[in-house]
C-alpha cells in the first residue's frame, strides 16, 4: 500500500527552468527519502532527510519537511533536460519495519 | 564498489510457470529487499532479508518466497505465475545501521531490476 501522494503527477518545464514536487504521507516516520528513476530502470538515491530535520540541500536539490503538515517538497533549481525523470518520496517508519514506503511519484519532463 | 547487480534483466514466462530472480548487493552490504513496481500499485515492498533472516514482509502472497544466502544474495521465487505478475522487480542492498544493526533502511541503493512479462 503506498504511504502518500505526490503532487504533481506530472510536470512540465523549460531548461533552466525550478522544479518543485510535492509529498504527502499519512503515519509520523523517521526519514523520508527522494530517488529517481529513468525510464523504468532501477532507483537512484538523491537525498534522505530525518523527522529532526527541516531542510536539507545537495547540489541543485532542495528537500524540506514539514513533520506537522506530513508533508515534505524537493525543489530542484536550474533544471537540465538531464533531470527529465520520474521522482518518488519514500518514507521510513521504524516501526513499521524499516521499508521504504513509496508514493506514486511525479513525472517530470525538462525541454531544452 | 560493483553496485546492485540483478539477473536476468527480461524474462518471459507464461501463465502457471515458476520464475527466480537474483540480486547480488554491494560489497559490504547484508541486507537486501526486493519491490515490485508496476503502473497501476506502483512500487510496492514485498520483503527484506537480513543475515539470511527474512525480516520483514509486505502484503503479497506466499506464491511470492524469497531467500538470502551467506554471502548475501538473495533469490525471489514467484510460483505459478498470473498475468498480474507481469512487472519490474526490483532488488536494493543496504547497510544495517540503528541499534545494534536492526534498522537498514536508511539509504538503499537499487539494482536495474529485472523485467517479467507473463503471457
């Protein structure tokens, strides 16, 4: 079962261009994490922010979480054709296990 | 470091047949979950192993089984195979971290996955 909504489905933008995505999720968790995918290939970790934690960056990322809202963003600045993925939220609950718990992620699509 | 390797990458089987899939994790790395991603659930847990332990399991069917070996490969078998099965599975390794190595899911680092088509 997925743990939250992503929004938007599916997003739209010119080269150089912010890009902003939006997670929701249901239970309190311990981290929530942000992976990328290419076309129906495997997941690559971008960035992993603890429930302690508000904002954290990597490079042209920027995640935020908002532990009273249940809801955490990833902002991507001047964003490259290269960027054109699909972008998934997964949180951590450790008492639920451990396991990642996927939203159903957010197509983005860069133009040059 | 060799990253997350799964094999094979296609496999078509039909309806009824059994398949095995294979993982090898990262160097270094004991545990090893496997997720189930198709366009209508999207990516779902099925099951984690740790130390040859299975420890922790999604909501799929006992059709779906899995193992892990001493050197931490891990193996999922599905049995008797239905059309839904058709997806991308997919393996992730990760370092046990937390109290005394009981929590790995941290950050988990996927292989390409293995593509099923059941015909």
């Amino acid at each position: 079962s997925q743990q939250g909504e992503e929004d938007p489905q599916a997003l739209s933008i010119q080269e150089g261009e912010n890009a902003t995505m939006n997670c929701s999720y249901k239970t309190s968790i311990n981290n929530l994490q942000w992976y990328r995918q290419n076309s129906g290939r495997g997941l690559v970790h971008l960035i992993l922010i603890r429930s302690n934690e508000r904002e954290k960056h990597s490079g042209r990322l920027r995640v935020t979480l908002d532990t009273s809202k249940k809801s955490s963003s990833l902002l991507i600045t001047a964003s490259r054709a290269a960027d054109t993925a699909s972008y998934f939220c997964a949180t951590v609950s450790y008492n639920q296990g451990g396991k990642l718990i996927f939203g159903q992620g957010t197509e983005l699509s860069v133009k040059p | 470091k060799a990253g997350v390797t799964q094999t094979p990458r296609y496999l078509i089987k039909t309806r009824g047949q059994q398949v095995t899939l294979s993982c090898s994790p990262i160097s270094g790395h004991r545990s090893v979950s496997w997720y189930q991603q198709t366009p209508g659930q999207g990516l779902q847990f099925l099951f984690e192993y740790f130390s040859e332990t299975q420890r922790n399991k999604g909501n799929f069917p006992g059709r779906f089984s899995g193992r892990q070996f001493s050197n931490s490969r891990s193996e999922m078998n599905v049995s008797t195979l239905e059309l839904g099965d058709s997806a991308l599975y997919l393996c992730a390794s990760s370092l046990p971290t937390g109290v005394g190595g009981m929590t790995s899911t941290d950050t988990q680092y996927f292989g390409p996955g293995t593509r099923l088509t059941v015909l």
